[in-house]
C-alpha cells in the first residue's frame, strides 16, 4: 500500500512540474491579479512544455538532466512570485466548481479508475500517440525527417513526464492519468461560462453525458486520444474571447489566440478553429471601425502564430492525413449517406439505439425526427436569446459541423471542437425553456423546502446507475457498418491483449540484459515500447538475416512457420543452441532464447 501511494504521488508530481507549474508562473506574469483559473494554468503549462520539449530537442539537449534543471528553476520562480505576488490573487474554489469536480469524480467514477489503474488501451494511442511521445523521449536531437504525421503537444508532454520518471514503463500510467484533466477543466470552463442562458445547464450537461456510459464524453474519458485535448484549447479559447468582449482586457484576448494556438498544435482539426477566430472577433465588435477591429488583434494573432509556425513551418501541414486518404474513406458514400451517418453518429453517442436492419424504418425515422426536433428548440431559443451563441454557430460551429458531416464523419471524434459546444448550446437553450415553464414549481414548498433532500436522491439514482448500467454501443451496429470504434473501448483493454506469460518470460531475459531482439510481432514491439532493441522483420527471407546480432527470437505465426523458422536455427551454423523459452499454439506465440 506504501509502495502504490508513493507512486501515486509521484506521478500527480511529475504531472504538477510537467504541467501546473509553469502554467502558474506564466498565469502570474499574465495577469497580476485576480483570481487563479486553473483550467488556463494547465492550458499555459502545457503549451510552454511543448515549445520548452521542442526546443531542447532541436538544440540536442532534451534530457533527463536537462528538464529537471529546467523544472527546479521553473519551481524556484514559482514560489518567488507567490510569495511576492500571492498576495493579489485569490486561490479559493468556487463552491459550483467543487460541487463539479465532485459530478466528475462520482459520476465518472469508471473511466477515472480506468485512467488511473490502466496504461493506455486505445489502439490508436499506444500505436501512435505515445509511442511517438516514446520516440520523444529517446531522441538525442530532434530530426526534421520523422513519422510525426499529427502535431505534438500531447505526445511531447508525456514524454517530458518520462523524462521526469527516468522511464516509461511505470510512467506510462502518470500519462494516462493525466489525461483526465481535459475532461474535468473542459466542463470547468463551460461552468465559468455561467451558462448564457442558464446557470444551471453546465449542472444538467455534466450529470447527462457523465451518467450516460454510451455518450462520446464518457466513453472518451481516459482514453489518451487528441480530439478531447483540441476540443479543452478551443473552448478555452472561446472563454477568454467571451472574457474579453464583456470586460475588454488585452491580456484576454492574447489569451484567446494563444489558446486557439494550443488548439492547433494538438490536432490540426485545432487550425480550423485559429483561423476563424480572427473572424469571429472582427463579427463581435462590429460597433468599432474595420482598421481598429483588425488592429486590435494584430499582436495577438501575431504572438500566437510564432508557436504554429515553429512547428507547422518544419513539420509541413502536409504530414497530416492526407485527402487522399480521407477520400478513401468516404469513397463508397454519396452525399447524402454521409449526411445520414453523421446525424446517426451524432444521435446513436446519446446512447440511443438506431438500427434500420433490425428496427423499424418507421421507429428510426421518429426517433430521429423527435432527436432533431427537440435540438432544434434549443438552437432556436439559443440562437434567439444570445448574440454570442447567435455568432459563434454561424460562424464556427455549424460550419464545422457540415464540413464534418461530409468530408470527416467516419468519427465522431473529428467533430468535438465543435460538437461539445454545439450540445451546450442546445442544453442550455432547453434548460432555459425548462426553467420559464416551471418557474412557478420552484416557488411551490415541496421543491422550495427539500431542495437538498432532492438533489441528494437525485445524487444516489445517477451514481448507482452508473455502476448498474450497461452501454449501448450502438455504434458497433451501425446501419451502415460505419464509424466503429472497435472494441477496445468496450473491453477496455485494447485491440491486442499481450499474453501474460509470454511478456513475463520477456521480461526475465530483459533483467539479464539480454535485449537485441528479431521479431515480426509488431503489436508486441510497440505496445512495449521496443523499438530501440527490437528489429522488426518478416521471417520469409529468414536466410538473409544476420542472426549473431541477435539473442532473442519472438515470432507470430502458423505453428508450421514457427517449426520451420525453429529447424532453420539449429541448423545455422552461428548459433550454438536454439532454447525455447515460452510456446503458445493456440495464439501462434513463441519466444526464443539464441545462445552463440
């Protein structure tokens, strides 16, 4: 117990200095005064870790040493300025924002165990977002000749905690665990937001999609995927530009760009967003002259352009998915099925069912019709009441929206920066209605007098139904055989379940030091993250291999390749003795030790 504690803190303090520490002394600097905001402290932090990552990577000098000299100053500076400027800034908690992160923690409860006991398990994650924060760790100087086909943000702050940690393996968890407070801050930030309309909609907006285990935010909870890190940046973004509208403080709208910034470098979805925010603004204050609307956002736009050129510029915006590619996806679909997949995604990540080869047409069609129309009420009444959502969905939201429905609806996961949005607006145009038609029932004395007592029932009923209910992933079915997210977010445990005993047979060759590897299992490589003493092969032209550079043979296959691969060996005249350290015939996984 000792022992996981004390693992348990050092992770959150790999994540405060990787994080929350520079993203303090950056927040003092900026503001001066006023009260911490803590979901701008993270945002600050994580976006000076990417460009301190990169920079120490481009200079050759990204090391364990490097980052800790790098973070002991970063702290040093830290309590200078509280102590010389604490003293003008408020570090208490609202009691909406603890009544949140407690919705948070209650309600999502199972996705935060799952982040928090688990490494990463989203194939997608452990197959390309950490193990390029792997590669980040390892490189002695950064090369412009790389496989970074997304921007690095996420990958180049976990690699900074494994620089802290000194390894990934048990690090990999602190990563993991990091995650989750996108999530938390995002629902932090629409809180601030105060709900245009309603106070009460960000309460209503958190319990529904955190209660429901099929809807897109508690199913991505803790699954280490960008879309929700972009989707944190451009709300993030869209606070500071609302801060700045309503109080008119230079310091927020740089804050707006250099977050939508953020946004860019985490997911290149993020650049849509950066470039429309200068239009965004220019809408807003319409009341001023064209020249004064554009100079008011020259040096902001400026300040958060030299952070995406420094990695777009290098990078080439081109090493994103391709159209192409994207093209291949959503060759076989005409307009008009992309346009139904995407209102099917959107309906079926509320949990609701929709099937047309074993339900109804008719039945699909009024769900989906009473779906649109119910959303369509709060877009109306949203759209009506509040000149900022009025702006922000003709101009961003609903934009993107259609651009994702035609062109990126194959995942729902392209669609958040916008769509996370989008849903709050709907909640709180329909909270706001909700409200005005019982506004008499809130004065009547059951509700005025047992206000608590419902509230905690209502506390009770969510949180055992988050334990006692089963997701419908109706995603797997979709109509169209579209849009799966494959199982590793049902199973929880990823696409490729690694076989107990053959990893810990791995692992006692690896204590003796014996780590030069030939393998074609590649699952097993990068899920270890054995990219720096395994070489990959294909074992058909195992003639040509030069097999006294190597100790350890794992092989995945037919058990007559292996039999043949293993009578090769003992026949080669390089190797002294062929020993068998693990077999399993039923999921064709062998390891064998090379003895010269």
């Amino acid at each position: 117990m000792i022992h996981f504690l004390n693992l348990f803190f050092q992770g959150f303090f790999y994540i405060f200095l990787t994080s929350f520490l520079p993203g303090m002394v950056l927040f003092i600097l900026i503001f001066r005064k006023g009260r911490i905001f803590w979901p701008a402290v993270f945002g600050l932090g994580i976006l000076y870790t990417f460009l301190k990552v990169y920079m120490l990577a481009i200079l050759g000098i990204y090391s364990g040493g490097a980052v800790w000299v790098l973070s002991l100053l970063e702290l040093s500076l830290a309590v200078w300025l509280i102590l010389k400027k604490g003293k003008f800034f408020s570090f208490k908690l609202e009691k909406g924002e603890i009544w949140l992160a407690a919705i948070f923690f209650v309600l999502g409860v199972k996705r935060v165990a799952l982040a928090l006991f688990y490494p990463f398990f989203v194939g997608d994650v452990w197959a390309s977002w950490n193990r390029w924060a792997v590669v980040w760790f390892r490189l002695k100087k950064f090369s412009f000749i790389n496989d970074f086909t997304y921007p690095q943000l996420l990958p180049a702050n976990w690699s900074h905690i494994y620089k802290l940690a000194g390894g990934v393996f048990t690090p990999e968890y602190y990563a993991h665990a990091f995650t989750l407070f996108f999530y938390l801050f995002i629902l932090w930030i629409l809180f601030q937001l105060k709900g245009v309309l309603s106070k009460a909609t960000i309460f209503v907006f958190s319990a529904y999609f955190l209660f429901n285990q099929s809807s897109f935010f508690s199913v991505d909870i803790g699954s280490g995927l960008a879309d929700m890190p972009a989707a944190f940046f451009v709300i993030l973004s869209v606070f500071y530009l609302k801060e700045y509208l309503s109080i008119e403080e230079r310091k927020y709208i740089y804050m707006s760009f250099l977050m939508a910034a953020g946004a860019a470098l985490t997911k290149q979805a993020g650049v849509f967003f950066w470039l429309i925010l200068p239009i965004l603004f220019i809408v807003f204050r319409k009341e001023k002259r064209i020249g004064e609307r554009f100079r008011e956002i020259k040096k902001p736009f400026l300040w958060s352009l030299i952070p995406i050129v420094s990695w777009y510029g290098v990078a080439r915006l081109s090493q994103a998915t391709t159209w192409p590619q994207i093209q291949d996806a959503l060759r076989s679909f005409s307009l008009f099925e992309r346009l139904q997949v995407g209102a099917y995604i959107i309906v079926q990540n509320f949990g609701i069912y929709l099937n047309i080869h074993s339900q109804s047409k008719w039945l699909v069609f009024l769900i989906m019709a009473v779906f649109w129309m119910v959303a369509s009420l709060g877009i109306w009444v949203s759209f009506k009441k509040s000149n900022f959502y009025r702006w922000l969905l003709l101009i961003f939201i609903i934009p993107y929206l259609i651009v994702w429905t035609f062109v990126y609806s194959y995942d729902i996961r392209n669609s958040l920066i916008a769509f996370i949005l989008f849903l709050f607006i709907v909640f709180d145009g329909l909270v706001f209605t909700a409200e005005k038609f019982f506004e008499k029932w809130k004065q009547a004395y059951f509700f005025r007098d047992n206000k608590n007592i419902l509230f905690i029932f209502l506390a009770v009923v969510l949180t055992i139904g988050v334990f006692f209910q089963k997701p419908v992933y109706a995603h797997l079915a979709n109509p169209l055989n579209f849009n799966d997210l494959g199982k590793d977010i049902v199973l929880k445990k990823g696409k490729v379940f690694l076989n107990e005993k053959l990893v810990k047979e791995y692992f006692k060759e690896r204590e003796r030091g014996k780590e030069k590897i030939i393998t074609n299992f590649s699952d097993f490589t990068t899920k270890l993250h054995l990219e720096d003493v395994a070489l990959m092969v294909n074992f058909k032209d195992k003639e040509r291999k030069d097999w006294e550079n190597f100790n350890l043979v794992i092989f995945k296959g037919r058990k007559e390749e292996y039999v043949g691969l293993k009578t090769f060996l003992q026949k080669n005249s390089g190797i002294k003795e062929v020993v068998e350290l693990y077999k399993n015939e039923g999921s064709g996984e062998y390891l064998l030790e090379l003895k010269k």
